[in-house]
C-alpha cells in the first residue's frame, strides 16, 4: 500500500509540508507513517462500495471524529469529493483515496479501519488506541472566589467526566495564598493505577486553564494504599 500522506487542500502545492501527528514516532515523510490505515479485508469492501458511486474516480474516503460517544470517540465516515476547499491529510490506501480533516488526525493516529471481528455483522469498524478526555465536553461558568470556583469545577465539569469511569475528585484545601488546590480522587479512581494520570493530564489542566490563580495542584491520594497522605 501506499502510506504516504500530506495535508493539503484543492490547490495543495508540490512543497505541501507532510502532517506528522505527536503519536508517531518516526517523521511521516520518511517512514510513510498514516494516522488511520484500512485493512486488508476493509480495503476490498469499500473499494467495492465505492465503485457502486455515481463518479467513484472524483470520491475519497473520508474520515472525521465527530464528537464523543462514553468513552470512545464517534465518527462520520462517508465518501466526500476530492476536490475540496477543505484541510484535509490526504493519503492512499491501496486504490483508495483517504482524506482526514486536520483536527482530526491526531485523534485517529494509529487507528484502523477494519471489518467487525463477529462472523456476520456487517458494517465497518474503527479500532482506535486513543481515547478522548472525558472532561472536554463540558462547558462551566464559574463565579466566586477561588474556592468557590473550585467547587464549581470539581462539580459541573470534572466530576461529571470522571463519573464514567467511577470515580469523582474532591477539594481538600486551597493553600498557599490561594495558588494551590489540592485535590484527593476516591472511587473508581482511587488505587487506579492510571489516576495519578487522569489527576495531572486531565484534572490539573482544566483547573489551571479555568482558574488562573490556581499555578499548581497538589494530588492528596495515596494511590497505593487507599489513603488520604495529605493529614499525615
């Protein structure tokens, strides 16, 4: 197959820089590395598909992340003209032109587009390693002082991500002159190994982007024995 990919648009130029996602480890332009690539057996169904289209040879595949479904990611995935005004990474499968929207492409990074692994069910699968961060789809309006906003955050926006998974995180203290939170995480998402993750990447970032004065947060659970290190 052919793996090289380009972002461009309808009047793409021959000096077009290739897209190279952060999930990749080796340069695009030298290894041929694509964010979502169809399988062999994906390949020959939608190659079919699309030979039943009125102009199949103007059409390419197009793939987008459309918003968030739970934990996954959802997606449209149609055939779409090629000639497009349009940022889209534009790369070959096989015979088959695929275009992805820019934003979406670290999303899809080393996905696949492959058929159901159930004997008999139709329809076409993507497996995709990445998964969303529960705390983008929520929007907030705080008001108060930090504290308050803390408060406001902890239960309109992250708490609500992190109940899918079971867990909920919690204000302890606001210390420092009111520049550190420190957040303890009970639930699911206590003793997980991945929490002190959700806790930096996920967590830290929405308070930091949504309370300025706040310049750190402090995590408070012992990850490993269940407790509370924060009073000891």
């Amino acid at each position: 197959m052919d793996d090289t990919a380009a972002p461009t648009t309808d009047d793409t130029s021959a000096d077009a820089t290739e897209k190279v996602s952060p999930f990749a480890s080796t340069p695009a332009a030298e290894h041929g590395a694509v964010p979502l690539k169809v399988s062999e057996a994906a390949l020959h169904k939608v190659l079919d598909i699309l030979s039943a289209e009125d102009e199949p040879e103007k059409l390419a595949l197009r793939v987008e992340v459309v918003g968030i479904n739970g934990a996954e990611y959802s997606y449209d995935v149609s055939f779409e003209e090629s000639a497009t005004t349009e940022e889209v990474l534009r790369y070959q499968q096989g015979d088959l032109p695929v275009m992805i929207p820019v934003e979406s492409v670290d999303s899809l990074w080393g996905a696949t587009l492959d058929l159901p692994s159930t004997p008999g069910q139709g329809g076409l699968v993507i497996r995709n390693p990445n998964r969303p961060d529960p705390l983008t789809a929520y929007d907030v309006d705080l008001s108060g002082t930090v504290r308050e906003r803390l408060e406001q955050l902890l239960a309109q926006m992250i708490n609500p991500g992190l109940a899918s998974h079971g867990g909920f995180a919690e204000l302890v203290d606001v210390i420092d002159e009111d520049t550190k939170a420190v957040i303890t995480m009970g639930g699911g998402c206590q003793g997980c190994a991945v929490s002190a993750m959700t806790l930096r990447e996920g967590i830290q970032k929405s308070i930091l982007e949504h309370i300025p004065e706040i310049t750190e947060v402090v995590d408070a659970t012992d990850h490993e024995a269940g407790e509370n290190p924060y009073y000891t």
